[in-house]
C-alpha cells in the first residue's frame, strides 16, 4: 500500500533533514504513549464495564485509517503544518485553513485543562491531601513558566518523562502478569460488560475516551521537513509507532480488569495505581503515583507549547491579531501566545471533569481528521515531482465515515464546548480580517484630485 521514494525525489527544504526513521518512531511513541490511559481507564470502565480491551480495539483501527490519510498526505507535502495547510491546499480558502489550525490549538488547550484536572486527583491524593483547584492553577501556572523559559528546556524536560512515563506503563504490565501467573485475578472480567448499557452502545461510547490515549501521531507531520527520505520514513514509523502503543494500550488494559474489580476501576481518577494496591506486591504506591503525575505534567506541557506555538503560528499568517505573535526579546518565545493559552487552559479546567474535556478533544480533532480525509480524497489527482506514499481511496473514506460514527457518540455539553470554541475562533479570525484591511487602507495613498474649473 505505497511506494518508496529515491534521494533524487527527496523535496527540497531549508530545513536540515536529520530524523531518521528510528527517530521519527521513538519520537512518535513518545508523543503516543502520553498521560491518556494513565487517566481514562477508569472512564471506559465505566461504558463498557471490564471490557476495556474492545473500545480500544476500534480506537486503534480508527488511528490506522487514519494514520493512512496522514501517511499519504504527509509525504505527498512534506512541509510543517500539517492538516491546516493540508486543507489551505484541498480548498484555498482562509477561513477553513484558520478554522482547522485552530481546532488544533483548541485541542491543545481542552486536552492541557483535562490532564491538569487528573494532576489534581488520586494521584497527587496518594502523596498529600491538597485542594485540587489551587492545585490545578499552580500546575498551569508553572507549565506556562517553563514554556516562557524556550523550547529547548520544554523539550529537555520532556524527553526525562517519557522515559518515566514508558517506565510505569511497563511496571503495570509486569505487575499483572506477575499476578495472572500467581493464578490471582479474575479473567471472567474481560467479557462482563456495564450494567444497564448494552455491549456495542457501551463499546462505541467508550471509543471516544479510547481514542484520546491514541492522540499526538498527528503532531509529527509538523517534523515533516526535517525527516530523511520521508515517504518511506513516515509510513514505516507512523504504523509501527500506533502498533506499538496498541500493543501496550492492550495489554495494559486486560491487565487492569483482571487484576481490579470493575466498579473500583470505574470509580477511581488514578485507575494504574488501583492495579498496584490490588496486586499486593511490595511496591511503593507513591513512587507509582510519582510516575504517573510526572506523564501527566509531560503530556500537559507538550500540548500547551503545541497550542502556544499554533497561535503563534495563526497570528504570523495574518489569520489571527498580530498581537498573538509578539516574541519576548530575550527568551525569543511567543510570550503573548503562551500566556493566552495559559489563562484559556485555567479557565478550561473548571468546565466538565476529565472525561468530559477529553472527550471534547476527540471532537475537536476528528473534527481537524475530517479535514483531513476530504483533503486527501480532493487532492487525490494533484500531481507533485516526488513518489510518496499512497493509501488506497478507501482508506481516507473509510476513515471518514469512522470519523463521523464517533462524533454521533458525543454529548451536547461537549458539542457546546466545541461550539463555543469554534464562535471564539470565528470572532478572532474576523478581528484580524478587518485589522488587516484597515492596515492595507492605512498604506495606500490618498487618491489626487484634480480641480477641473
């Protein structure tokens, strides 16, 4: 399903291409295997009772399809970007492009709000007994202060959590494989489904909650640029790096339902630590709880400079006021945007619990993966100078319909946040629109007049 590029066909960049495939996956899993299924476990317990494995299951086939459209269009247009430059070239129109890069941001944001909401519950409750409000602002507080220091420290700081995250996903798996082996556990949990709910309502409701733990292999089309012989780089590292977290995904959640009973999975806001204190083992539940917060913190900070970044980004195409591309002189950070997308996140945290705002994430971006399929299927004839990978039509189709199947599972509140999103988006794109022509009006000339008597 695609075809390999030569150096010859390579696109030509400003940018130096020195990520290499390996890289390109390790940097995908890292961005993949973030703070979702240390939080939301519980929240798919709750849909689809002891079960998890299944929602997963079509969360992870709805990444592959999608991953397909991202693979095609990625190496087809190897530029930073990603869906809303995919979208500037499918229909040429500035509102779409502007609507689609600020879904992202907004994504950013809800999905920032929703993780410092989980940093406030059971896992930071396993260590000290702290209001979770003023806990939540603080967390948001000190995350904008190391996004204001640079990017270099936000990234320095992040490649310490990933190993820390990577490590307690695999302390969950050890431990309840350790416990299955003992013949502990109930396997009998794997098919007993939530009381009142019928199996497939269950299953599809807990897809949208499944599918934010699969979020973040859409970051990597911004890399594009930067990316060694990227049509045969991005599929092998796309697909391998959505396996990859699956895999972990899966065997995390059959581990949980075995080991935990279903109703004290469903109940709790630090569903991973449940599975250390029913196993029994001698490990110190605060030293998992340490893990767990610190891939929380790490996935919050990586979508706040993502969405600091695409304001900044918006406000220098002219798509937003230019005062969201201020750049401290010192620290050369998009001081003004990452302070806005501080202040929305606080604001965002006190609207719906975890599973809510991650919930509205989803929509938000199979909202930008929408986009990004009818791109695909518009841009299917366009011809480019370099061979790239190139997914059967269905793929983006099927991929499509999946997308539209998830969004008939969502509630009215998270349509009204979403809603309210888009309206503040749509209102800041105008302002800008309307600045703009009066600084067009303001550099040209006056008109001579000529008196004719």
């Amino acid at each position: 399903m695609g075809e390999t590029s030569t150096e010859s066909d390579e696109p030509k960049t400003k940018l130096a291409r020195g990520i290499t495939t390996w890289l390109l996956f390790f940097f995908i899993v890292g961005d993949t295997l973030g703070a979702g299924i240390y939080t939301l476990v519980g929240s798919m317990a709750q849909d689809v009772g002891g079960a998890i494995w299944m929602p997963l299951i079509l969360a992870l086939v709805l990444a592959l399809l999608t991953a397909g459209t991202y693979a095609e269009l990625i190496t087809k247009y190897p530029h930073a970007g990603g869906a809303a430059r995919f979208a500037e070239r499918a229909f040429h129109k500035d509102y779409v492009t502007f609507l689609i890069g600020f879904l992202m941001l907004s994504s950013g944001i809800t999905t920032s709000a929703a993780l410092a909401n989980a940093f406030a519950g059971d896992y930071l409750g396993a260590l000290i007994d702290l209001p979770p409000v003023p806990v939540t602002l603080v967390f948001i507080g000190l995350l904008v202060a190391i996004n204001l220091r640079g990017v270099k420290e936000s990234m320095i700081a992040n490649v310490g959590a990933t190993l820390i995250e990577m490590t307690g996903l695999i302390i969950i798996i050890v431990v309840a494989a350790l416990v299955f082996g003992n013949g502990d556990g109930d396997v009998s949990r794997l098919t007993t489904f939530a009381h009142g709910i019928s199996p497939m309502q269950g299953a599809f409701a807990a897809t949208v909650t499944a599918f934010f733990s699969f979020l973040g292999f859409e970051a990597a089309a911004n890399m594009a640029e930067e990316v060694k012989h990227p049509s045969r780089a991005y599929p092998r590292a796309l697909f391998g790096a959505i396996l990859t977290a699956g895999v972990v995904y899966l065997a995390i959640a059959i581990g949980a339902s075995v080991v935990v009973d279903t109703d004290t999975l469903a109940s709790s806001e630090a569903p991973l630590l449940e599975v250390i204190t029913a196993s029994g083992f001698a490990f110190p539940t605060w030293l998992f709880s340490l893990i767990a917060l610190v891939a929380i913190g790490n996935g919050a900070l990586l979508f706040m400079v993502m969405a600091s970044r695409a304001t900044y980004g918006l406000a220098e195409a002219n798509l937003l006021p230019s005062v969201f591309g201020q750049v401290a002189p010192t620290r050369r950070t998009p001081w003004v945007a990452i302070l806005v997308v501080g202040a929305a996140t606080m604001g965002m945290s006190f609207i719906g619990d975890v599973g809510t705002l991650a919930d509205t994430t989803v929509l938000l971006l199979v909202l930008v993966f929408i986009s990004a399929n009818i791109s695909a299927l518009v841009l299917k004839k366009d011809v480019v100078a370099h061979d790239y990978f190139k997914a059967p039509r269905i793929v983006s189709i099927l991929a499509l319909v999946a997308s539209v199947a998830l969004l008939t599972q969502q509630s009215a509140l998270t349509w009204m946040i979403s809603g309210g999103y888009v309206i503040l988006g749509s209102i800041l794109f105008f302002i800008a629109r309307m600045a703009r022509k009066g600084e067009v009006a303001e550099e040209s000339p006056e008109p001579v007049t000529r008196d004719l008597d």
